[in-house]
C-alpha cells in the first residue's frame, strides 16, 4: 500500500520479447535492456515495476531457432488479462514500456482497445530503447559509424554489454551478414508481412562488431531519462483519466452526444 501511494497508484510493465538477436546477443536481449533501462529510470521517478513480459508478437522470427511466438489471441488476451490483474491490485495508471520493434503495432492497437469497454483503470505506452537517430541524442550514445545499428545490431548489443558484459559478444558479429538484400520491390506506402524476411533473413540487422559497454551505458540512461520524464507525466496527468471516463459514460449513450 506505500508503495501504491508513493506511485500514486501507477506501474510500469517492461515488455521485450523472446528471439534469435543475431550472433552477438542472447535470446532475452529486449527483456535485459528493457529492464535494466526501466529499473534506471524509477531512480529517478518512482513508480512499481512489475517483472518483464514477454508474450508480445515475433511472427517475423519464426524460421529462427529460440523464437517463442505467441498466437494472436493469445497476445491480446494474456496482454488484457495483465493489465487488469494489475489495476485489480491497484494499478490504475499503467505504463507499458516497450522494448521490442515487434511490439509497436500491437501495443498501439491494443491500446485503442481500451475504449471497447469502460475500465477503471488507464492504459498508456512507451517505446523504450532504439526509435532511430535524434538529435539531441548524446555523442557518447550514438552508433561507430552508419548503417550499424538496427535489429541485434550494435546498439543493443551495447545495451545487453552495459549491463551483462558476459551476454554480449561483438566478436562473433561477422559470423552473420546484418545486410539488407532488399528482396522486395515495393512503392512507399505499400506493406506486406513478408518485407523483414525479404530483407533480414538472418534475423539481423546492422553490425554489432563496434558494440562497447561504453556507448550502451550512455545510450541506456538517455533513455532512461527520456522514461523518467514520461513516468512523471502519467503520473501527473489528470486529464486522461477524466476523458476516459467522460468517453464511457457518452458510449452509453451516443444519441444524447451533442452534434
């Protein structure tokens, strides 16, 4: 109960995935940063972080030994059931920080299925780690060279060495090619499934050769920041609370909505 009010009732759900990242990573690569970069932040904003969540979608992966991929109903289900268990036990403002590429369609579409019924509780997101260069981003954090980084490239491997050195192994990089064969020839705008296997059929992206603890502790608590100013916002944020719950009690009766 102290640690509900000193959240002001609000809780963080690391979400990562399970999956081959390339030669140089573990399996539970997004679970570890995710993690590490979370548990980072609450330094600095406290709210309840609940254990890492993995049931999350890597359809994309499944030619990959080590790739556990879910079934769609399942994702949304468990991911449903989660959330309510959580704000059951008093969690009504949950954050889910995401760090996994895999998950961003899927926790934004889960997010507009909050609206299906009135809850008593609030969902919001957060991409955690990655999202591509920024400017603000500091020289510590930033990738050796172009074209590095992406999927078990050098950044998260950086990550993974930041905080299990032993997990990480940027001498094996060369082991796999991280290019792209662009295998699709496709107009901007137009998407089909197949495109990642099209283009990363190793399951990797970049070149984690570069990767150093150095660059992944930086790039971490950049991020971490980033997250800690997002906790204080939910946190303070009254607002969409309020909104939810006026958009409920409309949705109960939409003929009365003013036109």
């Amino acid at each position: 109960m102290k640690a509900l009010a000193q959240s002001r009732n609000t809780c963080a759900l690391p979400f990562g995935i399970i999956e081959k990242h390339g030669p140089s990573g573990p399996m539970g690569t997004d679970l570890i940063n995710v993690r590490y970069m979370t548990m980072k932040a609450v330094k600095q904003e406290y709210v309840i972080v609940f254990p890492e969540y993995f049931v999350g979608q890597i359809f994309e992966a499944r030619h990959q030994p080590g790739t556990i991929a879910y079934s769609t109903h399942l994702q949304l289900e468990m991911l449903q059931e989660t959330v309510a268990e959580m704000a059951r036990n008093g969690c009504k403002k949950i954050l889910i920080v995401n760090g996994h590429g895999g998950n961003n369609a899927l926790i934004q579409y889960f997010g507009q299925t909050q609206l299906d019924a009135p809850k008593d509780y609030i969902v919001y997101s957060f991409s955690g780690l990655g999202g591509g260069p920024r400017a603000d981003i500091p020289a510590a954090a930033r990738p050796s060279k172009p074209g590095v980084d992406g999927h078990a490239g050098e950044g998260e491997v950086a990550n993974v060495m930041a905080s299990r050195p032993e997990l990480g192994h940027p001498e094996r990089a060369g082991e796999e090619s991280g290019a792209d064969l662009k295998r699709l020839d496709l107009p901007q705008g137009v998407f089909t499934a197949i495109f990642w296997y099209a283009s990363f059929p190793n399951h990797y992206q970049g070149d984690a050769a570069g990767a150093t603890a150095v660059r992944g502790e930086a790039s971490v608590e950049f991020a971490a920041q980033r997250l800690a100013n997002a906790i204080r916002a939910v946190k303070a944020d009254q607002n969409g609370p309020r909104l939810q719950k006026e958009f409920f009690d409309a949705a109960t009766r939409p003929v009365d909505t003013k036109q």
